[in-house]
C-alpha cells in the first residue's frame, strides 16, 4: 500500500532542493529514511553533496537511516545545529 510523506529542507537543503516543502508518495508501505533519500537524491543532486553534514528528523525526532516510514509521517532534513 502506498504511503505519502512530507518532506521540510533547511537551511543549504531548501536551497539544494530549489524549495522549502514536498511531498512523495512511495509505492511500498515498508520504507525506511534511507530508501526516501535515495528518491530525494534522484530529484534533486544537490542534496547528495551535503550528505555527510545531513541530520534528519521525522515527526520532529532526530532519525536514523533505518527508521521505517508511515503514511502521514513529515521528514526534516537539516544541518547540524551548534549552540551554547
């Protein structure tokens, strides 16, 4: 069954994607964070080059790659956050 997720950009990641909010609908209800950002990395290549400084939350909780999706879920990618 599919599922439908939306996905918020931050910072560098709103400019990479040209926008700030999309949604995807994915054909399998079983998708984890990785198999999203290898689709979000297919439509936008920017997104690739700031891999490595990604963190990524879903429904407002800090995310690993393995984490499954639901339908209904929101996914952030953003950069680290440094405060004091």
């Amino acid at each position: 069954m599919p599922i439908r997720v939306k996905v918020s950009y931050y910072a560098r990641f709103s400019d990479a994607a040209g926008t700030r909010e999309e949604s995807y609908t994915l054909a399998d209800g079983s998708v984890s964070v990785a198999d999203l950002l290898r689709v979000i990395i297919s439509a936008h290549e920017g997104i690739e080059k700031l891999r490595k400084m990604m963190r990524i939350a879903v429904n407002k909780e800090v995310a690993e790659p393995s984490r499954r999706l639901r339908d209904g879920d929101s996914v952030a990618l953003f950069p680290p956050l440094s405060g004091g």
